[in-house]
C-alpha cells in the first residue's frame, strides 16, 4: 500500500513538473507577439497584465482547475470588444479544453465541448474585426467569418476528442492494472487454497495412518495381556507350581497382577485414549462423500499405477528396487506413490504426446529417490490449464518426512521431477 501511494506522488509531481514546462515554453514563446500588441495602444499595461494573468493561471490547472478557468474565460470575454490580446492567447483555449476533457466528469466534458462549439462562433468575430473597415465586400467578409469560425472549432475538437482519447486510454490502462491485480489476488488464493486442500487430505490419509497403527497396538498389546493372563490362569491351577501371592482386599483376597499383564494393560488404555483424541481431531477431516474403505496404496501399487497407464497408451520405462519399505518412515510409501501418481498426471495433461517417461524409483544408503522425467513431445498439442496444485501438494508431502523435492524444464526440452525421502535412522 505505502509503494503504491508514492507512486502515485510521484506520477502527480511528475505531471506538476510537465505541465509547468509546457506552459513556460508557451509564454516565452507568445510573449513577443503580446508585447508587440500591446504596445500599439496607450493600454499596454492593461492588454500585457490580461496575457501574464490568463496565461498564468494554467500554473495551477490541476491544484485549482476552477480558479484557471475562470481567468482565462475573463481574459478571452476582453478579447470580444478587443481583439488585439486574443492573437496572444489564443493557445490557452485548447489547453483548458483538453483539461476539463481529459479529467471532467461525463457532464462536465459535454458542457466543454458544447461551450467550446458556441465560443468558435465568437472567435470568428473576433478574427472578423481585424478586416472591417478595409472595403472588404461582404461576400469575402463571409468567407472569412466563415473560415475563421471553421479554424476556431478544429482546435476546439481536435483537443477535445485527444483528450478523449487520452482519457479512455488510462481508463483501459487502470482497467488492465486492476484486473490484472485481481488475477494476481485469484492465484495468490488458489494457491492457498491448494496447500489447505492437500493439507487436510494429507491429514486424512495420515488418520488413516496412525488408526491403522493404534489399532495394531491395541489388538497386539490386548492379546498379549490376555495371553499373560491365560498363562497366569494355567499356572494358579497347577498343584505343583508355586503359590501365588495374594494381596488383600475389601472383599477377600484375589491373585496380584504380574508387572506384564499390567505394562500391557496400560499400554492398551493409553492407546485407546490416543485413537479417541486422534479421531476427535482430525476425524472430522474425512467426509461420507465418495468414502471408501479399501487400503491407503503403497510402494508395492506403483507397478500397478504403471501398468494402467501404459495400458492407455502412455510409454513408460519403469524401475524399481523392492525391499525398502520397512526402511522408510510410517505413512512415506503413500508420499512415494502419490508422487509419482501426481507427476504421472501431470504429464498425461500438460504433455500428451511425449514419446518415453521414464519412472526410476532407486535407493542410496540415506535415501530414497524418486526419479521421473518425460521427454518433449514430438506434435504440438494445447496443454490442459493448471494452477501447479500438484506441484504444491508433492511439495507440501515431501517437506513432511523432511525430504527434498526438485522439478524444473531440461536442456533439451524434457521435464523432470525428482523427490528424495530420507530413510528411517
């Protein structure tokens, strides 16, 4: 906001500056001729102070437009009963005109013009009186009422109509500046609105995820309590195994618990309660909408999100290691094959002609790499419009599991995306 307020300071001392150089130039420019003009009569002084006022009062066409007009409407009405300043002023008409076409309101600029029109009907007397007297017949008297008249209104609507225009081209300008912000503003949204998205389907899939993993917890930690607890039973019914130590009660006496079967215990309710709050907060993250209840996919699904795609006609060279799944952290296999389902799409969308993509999922000893490149297609095509949500949504699923996530256009015209996730330590 404060760059866009000094710009516009700015661009109105810059117009200032302009305006006071036009005018300056124009004064030094008709001076001689006022000065010659005034001095053909003992009112000199009166016809050369009407010039420097009138002419003057441009200075401030912009701070007092009003106040301008209005002295140079005065001095121009002098020129009616005497004409010899007019000769001198005569540019400071076209000036106002422009002014007021150019920076009015619609009424304003259709009150100059049709003002404009009647004064050219006065010009011409003006111009008239400088040929009565002479014997001019009154056929040529016409004729030059008539072309004065004719000169007098070309000036007029010739500043008219390119301040008109000068107005509807900012007009059109401000326009293309504002829509062009709003668009900024649009993508700047769309972009959020991406990553929230992508974010809340990540914390849908990670739901998924860490119930998945909770409830292995607790069906593993319940049957080993269970199991405990049978073998505890088995071991109070033997005659020949040692005696069991009670503990009293306010109701008899009951078998103590071993240290196991109450570790177990614990460990159970603590995950209960965790996959409680867990579905307390991001539960309601998932929608009845389109649910399914088929498993999340994972690393060994890649080769079937291959074969589909090869089986609609896009040609994919596909490698890939096996084994590295306990290696990588939890939840990482559905970052791996969303983001080769993602860069896949991509390429279906913005480059349908390509002759190979080229899908290499490797590993090093700290990483797991994700390479996947698309040559450049050989025949033209209109790319599918986006607005990069893939992109953000690999970026957003990458910087989870701390890894790194690189795309870009290649030297010779391919392009690659290549993700690296960092193994489990």
């Amino acid at each position: 906001m404060d760059d866009v307020l000094v710009q516009l300071k700015d661009a109105e001392r810059r117009r200032f500056r302009v305006n006071a150089v036009c005018i300056a130039g124009a004064q030094l420019l008709s001076f001689p001729l006022a000065a010659a003009l005034a001095g053909t009569s003992q009112w000199w002084w009166f016809f050369l102070l009407l010039w420097v006022v009138s002419s003057s009062s441009l200075y401030t066409r912009f701070s007092h437009p009003v106040r301008s007009t209005v002295l140079v409407v005065l001095g121009m009405l002098v020129t009616i009963a005497v004409p010899l300043p007019f000769v001198a002023l005569w540019w400071v008409v076209p000036v106002v005109i422009y002014h007021w076409g150019r920076y009015g309101s619609r009424r304003i600029r259709t009150l100059t013009l049709v003002a404009g029109i009647i004064s050219s009907l006065a010009g011409g007397l003006v111009f008239l009186k400088f040929f009565i007297g002479y014997g001019w017949p009154p056929i040529e008297l016409a004729a030059m009422y008539t072309f004065a008249t004719l000169m007098c209104l070309a000036v007029v609507v010739i500043a008219w109509f390119f301040a008109d225009s000068r107005r509807l081209r900012e007009n059109r300008h401000r326009a293309l500046i504002e829509r062009n912000r709003q668009l900024v503003h649009e993508r700047e949204q769309e972009r959020v609105m991406a990553a929230l998205d992508e974010r809340a389907r990540i914390a849908r899939e990670m739901h998924d995820i860490v119930a998945h993993s909770l409830s292995t917890i607790i069906a593993q930690a319940d049957g080993a309590r269970y199991a405990a607890m049978a073998a505890q039973a088995k071991q109070s019914s033997d005659p020949d195994a040692p005696t069991v130590k009670l503990i009293e009660g306010s109701v008899g006496q009951q078998p103590a618990e071993p240290v196991e079967v109450t570790a177990l215990s614990t460990i159970s309710q603590a995950a209960r309660s965790s996959l409680q709050q867990m579905r307390a907060l991001l539960g309601v993250l998932r929608t009845d909408e389109g649910q399914t209840f088929e498993p999340l996919p994972a690393l060994h699904n890649v080769p079937q999100l291959i074969e589909s795609l090869q089986s609609m006609g896009t040609p994919i060279k596909f490698s890939m290691v096996y084994g590295m799944e306990q290696r990588l952290p939890q939840g990482a296999e559905l970052t791996v094959y969303r983001i080769v389902q993602e860069a896949l799409t991509n390429i279906t969308k913005h480059c349908p002609n390509t002759p190979l993509v080229t899908v290499d999922i490797s590993a090093n000893k700290k990483t797991l790499d994700i390479d996947i490149v698309n040559l450049p297609k050989e025949i033209a095509s209109a790319p599918i419009p986006g607005a990069h949500r893939g992109l953000l949504g690999m970026r957003e699923r990458v910087d989870m599991y701390n890894g790194t996530l690189h795309y870009g256009p290649l030297e010779d015209g391919s392009f690659r995306v290549f993700a690296q996730i960092p193994f489990t330590p």
